[in-house]
C-alpha cells in the first residue's frame, strides 16, 4: 500500500529563498518569483511555504484577509509557514543570529502564536491542517542551561494549550514542528525523542507540536534516514513537515590528495558570510564530530599533504538543489532525500501530515556557476522534480 502520493502530499517552496522583512516586501516577491515558477512547473495552482518574519506578521494582524484575497487570486496556496527565522533572514551576516529568540523568551511564544492565527485564516476552506516550523530551542551554549530548557518546555506546553483553544473555535488544526539542526540543543533524532518524552509527554501536546524533519539537517548529522523515521514512528512523535533539501557530501576516500585538493578549492566557493554552514566530519577513526562553521573548519585544518585532515567524507549544511545529484567533484545528498520519501511512501504507521516543503533558501549564496538560471525557474524545476519523484512511487 502506498501512504505518500500526489493526492496526500501538498508540495510548496519556502519563500525564505526571498528578502525582505515587511508584508509589501512578501507580496514584490510572490509576484516576481512565485507566479512565474507556478507557470513554468505546469501549476494550475503552486503551494508556498511563506517566510512571515515578526514585522510582517504584525502587519498581518489587521490585514489577513486583503493577504489572503491576493494569495487565492494568483493561485497559490499557503499550506505551511517557516518560522524559524524571526527576523531580517538575509542581511550581510546571520550566523548565529537566526537562533534567537530562543524558546524560553516569550517572544518566540507570542510570535509563534500569531503565526498560527493567521494560517487558520490563510488555509484553504478544504485544508483542515497548516504547519509551522520552528527552531529546536537554542544554539547550544551556555545559554541554555536547565532553567532556560525548563521555560522552553513550559512555553510549548502553554503554545500547545493555545493550538487546541484555536482548533476548537477555527476547526483548523495548527501542527508546530520543531526542526532538529546541528549545534543545536535539539540537534539528532534522540534529543528529539527525549525532549518530547521529558517535556511534552501528553496526547494534547502531540496533536500540535511535532517535528520538522529537514533532509540536509540529518544528512549533516550522518544519521539514517530511515532509521529517523522510524524512530520518530516508534516514539509517537508526529512528523509535521518535511523540508526537502540537500546537503554537500565530500567523499574524501575516493580521492587522491591532488583531486582533494581540488575538491578544498570548490568548498570554498561555499564558505559564504551569511549563514552558519555546520559540517560533519568521518573522521579517519571512524568517529564523528561536529565543526560549527565551513570557513572556520577549511582556514583551521587543511594541510598540503593532508588537504582534508584526513578525514573520510565531510557532509555541509549549505542547501544546494534537490534536483542536483553530483557537481565537480562534489555530490549531493539526493539519496538521503530519496531514503525519506521512500520511507514515507511505505510506512502507513507515520503520523505525517503529508507537507513537503523545498527549503533551498541559498540560491543566492551559491557560487554563480550554479545559478545560470533565473530564480523562478530554478524554483519551478526543483518542485517539478520532487513531483516527479512522489508520483514515481506511488
């Protein structure tokens, strides 16, 4: 029996890919970028996944209707909202930056809220669940001791109480997904169990708060994808949304020092100012660790004759085109992609909401060799492929 198909998986882009901070800024860019990849995919109708940062979802507390006349006028249909990122996603430099809030302010609570007010009123009449996407806490520093992790418990048990007072007055269903990333205090699928175990334990708090499941995130923790599902699976915890993306993978062993070398020359095309580009490392001992940064990890620890410190492979938070399996002598990790959707199309235990969403919001960080195209076709090739891939399975 197949559980993911065309007519059970709504399939947008996230429109983090897009500056700006203001609703007029949101609406510029749908009309520049979103229309355009809607007709070049062949769309009678294109979901998005709309970026609504903090001023623009004040803006939205009196003008949801005028945003939800303009979005069901161009056919797009606004199925999921990212919101991770709370504040200005593309200025010069990020980093760290898109962690805050963190969990434990009442900011992230009291944004998070307003966000799910306005997907119940942005959701298609026949659409009954919107998802959200979330950080998953904090950066994990010093900054999130106990006190603070307890706060953050305490404000998702409060966001959870707050969904189900929406759906019982709205019908519609809020899911909020936290997404695992590295470095993060919620950053393998077993913080995730553990932290739905300790802090949201009840069937109140799983019907509204899940998780977000983004492909590249796991790919860069070297875990399995097959085996994440299957544990969320076995520990009830509801997968919100997938983001569909991909990481780099550099395979060292395959390599003699002179194509690593050249392979160091093509990573620094990506060691990019503007977001964190966390990479996991197969050490030579078969041991994993975490480097925080890309640029950091090529000036600290490449020699001649070792040009990749003798490591096994090097997998790279940088969100490169699902559509893209290998480029010079770098690959994808397409196939992480491919492992989860098989997953999904095969396991009916999965309590999946059936939301996939394209999170390649690097576009224009990407060397320019990669982006020959105009955005809005790059977009609609990489929504006509993952709808290629879902109707192939089914």
């Amino acid at each position: 029996m197949n559980y993911l198909t065309p007519s059970s998986a709504t399939i947008g882009y996230c429109t983090n890919v897009h500056a700006g901070v203001d609703l007029d800024s949101i609406c510029s860019n749908l009309e520049q970028f979103a229309i355009p990849a809607r007709d070049a995919s062949g769309s009678d109708e294109l979901g998005v996944g709309l970026w609504i940062p903090a001023q623009a979802a004040g803006e939205l507390s009196d003008g949801v209707d005028r945003f939800r006349k303009f979005l069901r006028e161009r056919r797009l249909c606004a199925f999921t909202i990212n919101g991770f990122p709370y504040d200005n996603f593309h200025q010069p430099i990020v980093k760290r930056g898109v962690y805050s809030p963190e969990w434990w302010r009442p900011e992230r609570l009291d944004y998070t809220l307003r966000l799910a007010e306005i997907l119940t009123q942005l959701l298609p009449q026949e659409q009954t669940t919107g998802s959200i996407s979330t950080l998953p806490i904090a950066w994990a520093d010093e900054k999130a001791d106990s006190e603070n992790l307890a706060q953050a418990g305490a404000n998702m048990r409060q966001l959870a109480a707050k969904l189900k007072d929406i759906e019982q007055s709205t019908g519609k269903r809020i899911v909020v997904a936290l997404e695992p990333e590295p470095g993060c205090v919620l950053d393998t699928t077993q913080d995730v169990v553990d932290w739905f175990e300790k802090e949201l334990p009840d069937a109140d708090h799983r019907r509204y708060l899940g998780v977000c499941h983004d492909i590249c995130h796991s790919a860069v923790m070297m875990e399995s994808q097959q085996q994440v599902l299957a544990d969320f699976v076995e520990a009830g915890v509801m997968i919100g949304k997938v983001q569909v993306s991909n990481a780099i993978i550099a395979d060292w062993l395959s390599m003699a020092a002179g194509r690593q070398r050249e392979a160091i020359a093509q990573l620094s095309e990506f060691a990019e100012d503007r977001y964190l580009h966390q990479t996991g490392r197969l050490k030579a001992d078969g041991s994993f660790e975490l480097a925080e940064d890309l640029p950091n990890l090529l000036r600290s620890a490449c020699g001649e004759e070792q040009p990749a410190c003798g490591d096994q492979r090097w997998i790279v938070h940088f969100h490169v085109p699902i559509f893209l399996e290998r480029f010079g002598h770098l690959r994808t990790s397409q196939d992480d992609t491919l492992e989860c959707l098989r997953f999904l199309n095969q396991n009916g235990a999965a309590d999946f909401t059936g939301h996939l969403e394209v999170e390649t919001y690097a576009w224009t960080v990407l060397p320019q060799a990669m982006r020959r195209r105009g955005l809005s076709e790059d977009i609609a090739r990489e929504i006509s492929w993952l709808r290629g891939i879902v109707a192939d399975m089914a």
